[in-house]
C-alpha cells in the first residue's frame, strides 16, 4: 500500500530508491506489476530512466552513473515484505529468453510518497537458467568496511543473509514461481519517469 494506505495498481509508475542513511544514491524509473500483502513485484523497463544526485558516491561517481537510462529487456524484481533480499529476472536475445534469476541482497523495501525504497548491500547470487548458481562481489564488502559505508556487523549480517538463500537453494527450495521467467509487460504500459525532486522525497 502506498502512504496513504492504498495499494498501489498494476502499471503505476513509481520510483525505486537506494538510500544509504538516509541519503538518497539513486534513483530509478519504474512500474508496479503486483502491490500484495505477501508480494511486491516491480518493472525496471527497458529505456526506463535512472537519477544520481551531485553528491559522490563514497569518493567516486556511482557505478551506473554513466548511463542515465536502463538498457535491454528491463528487469523484474519479486520481494516479499521484511525480506533482505529480492529476486531479480533478466532476459537476453530477440526471444526474450530468461538470462538469470538474480538474488539482489538489499534491505527491505519501505514504502516512501513516490514508490519504494531500498539499499543494495553489493553481494548477490546469480542462477544460471540450468539452476546452477555463484557468488557475486563478495570480494568487495571488506573494501567497503574500509571506506565507511558498512560496519563489521553490518557485513557480517549481509553474508548471513546470502548464506542463508544459498542453502535454501542446495536443498532444491525457491520460494518464487519458475513462471515469473516467461511474464512480459503490458504493451500499453508507460515508460516512467523520474519527477523532479525525487531526491528530495521523504
């Protein structure tokens, strides 16, 4: 539900925000596929904008602010509420055909007046399509410790967190549906855009 309490509807446009202690990183251009009690689902299309404030990313630009919008088939994102992790899909070639099931480690979703709210916590698992999966960037949180944007604990709770998705998938258990690799967007649907001030939102 939104802030005033109404669930937002199927192709509503919002914002997906990272906001690191308050702040704000990015932002990015979306669509609600499905707002449920159990159940977020977000649309990243394809040519859907992305935002980055003036302000430096720990001392350097942010990673994707070379591009201002996101490219290929678009993302979907499944997050099931107080969860520290979403489930990404991606799809590649003229056939839309599933690239990878995608674990985003992030902090759970907070509803802001504009969309939704979140934190990338850099560690992620990619799932081939034959089920077979691998760690990503998990090299880079003892850095990140370094440069201030985690504590120890932190970083520790983040990996206990990827290893507890990586286990449920040893023992053969997804929580989300094989059928979320062959939806597709509603062709009417528009290509949102990022309002002015969307940094600046509560």
């Amino acid at each position: 539900m939104s802030e005033s309490g109404a669930y937002r509807r199927a192709g509503e446009p919002i914002v997906r925000r990272d906001v690191w202690r308050g702040r704000p990183v990015v932002g990015w251009g979306g669509l609600v596929v499905s707002d449920a009690d159990d159940l977020l689902v977000l649309y990243m299309p394809g040519g859907g904008p992305l935002g980055f404030p003036p302000e430096d990313f720990f001392g350097a630009p942010h990673p994707w602010s070379g591009k201002d919008r996101w490219e290929g088939h678009g993302v979907l994102q499944l997050q099931r509420p107080g969860e520290m992790h979403a489930v990404w899909v991606f799809w590649d070639g003229p056939d839309r055909n599933l690239a990878a099931w995608y674990v985003n480690i992030q902090e759970p979703f907070r509803r802001s007046p504009i969309g939704f709210d979140t934190q990338d916590l850099e560690l992620d698992i990619v799932i081939e399509p034959d089920g077979s999966w691998s760690w990503k960037d998990d090299e880079q949180l003892e850095a990140w410790i370094e440069r201030g944007r985690w504590t120890r604990d932190e970083v520790d709770a983040i990996r206990a967190e990827g290893h507890r998705v990586a286990a449920e998938l040893d023992a053969g258990r997804r929580w989300w549906s094989d059928d979320w690799a062959a939806w597709e967007p509603d062709p009417s649907w528009p290509v949102p855009a990022l309002p002015a001030g969307w940094a600046l939102a509560p």
